[in-house]
C-alpha cells in the first residue's frame, strides 16, 4: 500500500494555485513525520493565458526548496489536453532528480493520445502514473477498456478517478475487476467526496488490490473535494496499518482546516446532486464561488443540466 | 422504508436546545413537502438543575405549535437514565393526540429498567422505540443480547446507536445478524459521522433489512453529528427510491447551513479519531468548544485516554 498526498495540486482550484511559503512549508515538513509515500507539488504547463499561481507551473526554484526540505518522493501532474509528447523535454527535462513521478490526467476518449504521451515521458526517464477520468462510465465504453492492455510495461500506476464523486463500494469492486481483467498494472484509485464515500471506496479499492490511493488534507480539493489524508490515516491507524504520529498530523491539518472557513470547500447540497447524478462539478463550483445564487438555484439548475443530458 | 428527520433534538447539543421560532418554522414547513415520515422535536424531560432551552423539555405550547404546522408524525425521545415508569403518567399524559411514538436513549446496561419504562408508556398508549446506545460493544455483552427476545410485542422499533461513529458497513450487517438471532421487532438504525461513514452504514442498513433510519439536517447533532438528512435524501432519489422536492430540500438547509458556520458541527481530527477508536465524542465536544486547545493537544488527550481504557 503506498499514500499519495495531492493536497497542493489538488486544493489549488480553491487558491488559483497560490500558497503562502510558510504554510507549506509546515506541510512538507508534517508530512516527513507521515506514513505517506508521495507528495504532489502541483501542475506542470505551458503558460497559459489567465492567471495561475506557481503550483500550477511548478518553476525549478520552486521544486528546489521543496526537494530540499522533504523526504518524500515527489510529484507533478501533466494535464494530458493541454500537453503533447513533442512538449516533454522542454517541460520536464530540467526536472530530472527532483521528481520521481509523473502522471497524466487522462480523459479516457484521448487515452490513445496519452499512450504517446506516457512513452515520451518514460523515454526522457521519469515513471509515469495514468489517472484517467469518469471511471462511473467506463463499462459503457468497451473501446478504451480494449485500450488497457497498453498498460502494462508503460504505466508504473493505473489510476482509476471517481470525477463526479458518485461511486459507492460495489462500483469500485466492479471497476477494478473491469480494469484487471486486461492490464496487470499496479492500480490506484482517486476519490471525490460529494457523497462522504472517499473513505469507504478508499478502503474498498484497497481492500481489492489497488497498490496506492489519493487523499488531500481537510479534503481540499476541486469542487467538493476528496478523501481527508486525516481521516484515510487515522482509519488506517485503528486498523494498525499505518503508524500515526498524530502531532505531526494536526500541524499538517490546523492550517488548512483555518483556510477552509474562508474558502468553504467540501460537500454540500449542490455537490450531493451533481456525485449523485454524475454531473460535473465544475459548474456548481463556480455558481458556489459566486455566492449569489441560493441553494435552489443552483440545485435547480442541476436538475436541468441532469434533465437535458438524459434528453440527449 | 421510513425516514425520521431528529434535528432538532440532535442539534440542540449545540445550542443547548434553543432555536429560533423562525427556523423551526422554516424547517417544519420544508418538511411538510419531503419524504421524512417522522419529525422529531426534542426531549421530553423532568426540570434539570442547569439552564437547557425548550426543546430540551418540550412544553405543551411548543409541541401544539408544532402539531398544529407539521403534516408529519411527530416523536419525542426521553433519557432512559432521568426518567422511571412512575413518571410516565405525568410526563406523557398531557401529550395524547400530539405526539406519534416516544423514544426512549437507553444505554444497554440498563435494558432491564428501560423495559420497565417501555412497558409504562404503552400503557399511556404511546407506541415506543428503544435507541440503544454502543452497538460496537453488543457483540461481547451476550446478557444484553439475551434481553432482546423482549422487544417482540413491545417496541414499534428497535434501533441500533452508532455512539462513537466508529462502526463499518461489515459491522452494521454484523450486528443486524445478531439481533435477528433474538428478535423480529422492526429495526432502526442511528448513525454518526464521525469516519464519514453515516450514510454508506445507512444505506447498508436498508440493504439489511432495517425498516427506520434517522438524519438531521446539515448533519446536526452531537460532536461529529449525524447522517446528513439531505445527503440521505439525495442518495435515495438518485436511486428513484424516494421523490425529492429540492426546492424545499434548499429550504430546509439553507438556515442550519448559515448556523453551522457559527457552531462549527461536523466531523474534525479530534473525532475522527475518537471514532476510530470508540471513544465517547463528549469528551471531545467540551474540548473543541473552549476553543483554547490545539488540533494536537485534543489528540494527545484522546490518546491518553484511549491507552487508560486498553490498560484497565
């Protein structure tokens, strides 16, 4: 079992990728004290035209100080859409010794495309994780399942994304027999927390042979956010799995738990609708953010993105 | 299928059992239009030397005021520990024609004197559900499981309490099972959430053959706090068990959601690992409450504790 802790990259969607040094600082150094086996610092990309803080370019100073101070290995993320095989030298060759793993976010209709990517990625000498999207609609899509058998030899993790945050335990049991019955690559599995099932659907993936699982402290994270490091590890403490030092813990968590009462993510009503009906939370997020439309409202509005996606 | 909605009766930990008129209002009228069969309003209970608000002790007016605006059956929950047969004349005689089924919170050492008490109010002609405490420990108390066989004929409902919020959905079927070797009374189920398991216990508890089970609104309710009546609601609608009105749904949320930013329920570190290791979530809430301990000095109690219990 190894613990991949996303909360930089993954809480950036409520920060625009911007944090204070001294609060990361505090976190790295938590979590060298942690049973987790990786960190992942945050994007790395081309620039782009809006503005995104540093986490999402990943700059080599920025790399350097954390490399410096943490004892985990580290990782970056490519978004695969916006990243083409031609791009890996230039993007990731200055990374060589400070990253020691790369993975892609794949939606599964350019799987294809990501294979390319992956094999310039391991030429230029870096492991390479797939996390590829929507795993609620994979059986319904048997010409990417086919695609699976590229997994093995390639992929150092296979992961399996719960986007929408709305699989329960027996979905993730039925996913991973899918995935296994072509590819024996090491599998990890990434849960969103609309339903409050990132821990049981975490377990459940471990539980069925998946090597490495996600979590973010506090569940920062895109929309309704993710499986809590804090809680994955305390669950995991009472099992005698993993061995806490709950000091270090709690210096990881109180700083992010004080941003959260400003930036208020995590699962509410609006998200519930959107896990449960497998509709994209990227919507809701922003008709949160603005804190003009009422519960309602946004509820409403799901309900006629659910309905038009049915009539489709 | 029945649903029981006990927000006010559970939240009122957090505001020493005071509510805004208005609120209620609000509350019982969004309920009025959702698929909730029951409505809890609060204890019913003999004067206490401490101040404690009125849905701590239900007074006439407020239960006509309720009866007279919900379309709902209403229920009440009385302390096993505060109250003996011999109370029950003048304690729930006034009630008749308000109040639907008494509850009584019994913890299972006194399951003898709780039917005693059960026993009264049927004879006040009052159905009565027992909710009893620390289903995690039954399994090693088989002289309370004995007890069982007097529920037949007596309780409407039998419910099973998650007090420490630290039981799994394998131990949810587990204790079913073991409840069933005695008894066919009608089963309920009162989860906390403590490890983010409320609903997954809850819909494994359906799964499983229990008739009732208890939310509250926002998850409201004592220390961690409860299944989330909403995300409950949500979960059955997207699985066409129920037909949800989501406007009335924003409704009822919208007013403990702003409450909350205040009260701050729901789960932390401090009880996750009280859940994680069936420590009684009391203890934590006094803590937390003071506001003058860290993340890490609540822990550190908690482990201490924890280490006392396995050494006596």
């Amino acid at each position: 079992m190894k613990l991949l802790d996303c909360t930089l990259r993954d809480g950036g969607y409520y920060t625009n990728w911007d944090f204070d040094q001294e609060l990361v600082d505090q976190y790295i150094l938590a979590m060298n004290d942690l049973p987790v086996d990786y960190i992942e610092v945050g994007y790395r990309s081309k620039p782009m035209k809006n503005y995104l803080g540093e986490y999402f370019y990943c700059p080599l100073y920025l790399l350097r100080r954390i490399r410096e101070k943490s004892t985990k290995k580290l990782t970056i993320i490519l978004n695969e859409k916006d990243v083409r095989a031609e791009d890996v030298p230039g993007l990731l060759g200055p990374l060589d010794g400070l990253i020691d793993l790369i993975r892609i976010a794949v939606d599964p209709k350019n799987i294809g495309r990501a294979i390319q990517l992956a094999e310039a990625i391991k030429s230029a000498g870096f492991p390479v994780a797939f996390n590829v999207m929507y795993m609620s609609s994979w059986k319904d899509t048997p010409e990417f399942i086919e695609e699976l058998v590229n997994m093995d030899g390639l992929a150092t993790y296979f992961y399996m994304v719960d986007s929408y945050g709305g699989v329960y335990p027996k979905d993730v049991a039925e996913t991973i027999a899918l995935v296994r019955s072509k590819t024996h690559v090491p599998l990890g599995f990434h849960g969103h927390n609309n339903l409050e099932l990132g821990l049981i659907n975490t377990l459940t993936a471990l539980e069925h042979g998946v090597e490495i699982v996600d979590a973010t402290i506090t569940g920062m994270g895109r929309g309704a956010g993710n499986l809590k490091t804090e809680l994955l590890l305390t669950a995991l403490s009472a099992q005698e799995k993993v061995s806490v030092n709950y000091n270090s813990l709690s210096k990881a968590v109180e700083p992010f738990a004080k941003m959260q009462k400003d930036y208020e993510w995590g699962t509410n009503l609006p998200y519930m609708v959107s896990g449960a009906n497998s509709l994209p939370q990227k919507d809701v997020m922003s008709w949160m953010g603005k804190n003009r439309y009422g519960l309602d409202t946004i509820v409403n509005a799901l309900h006629n993105q659910k309905n038009n996606i049915s009539d489709n």
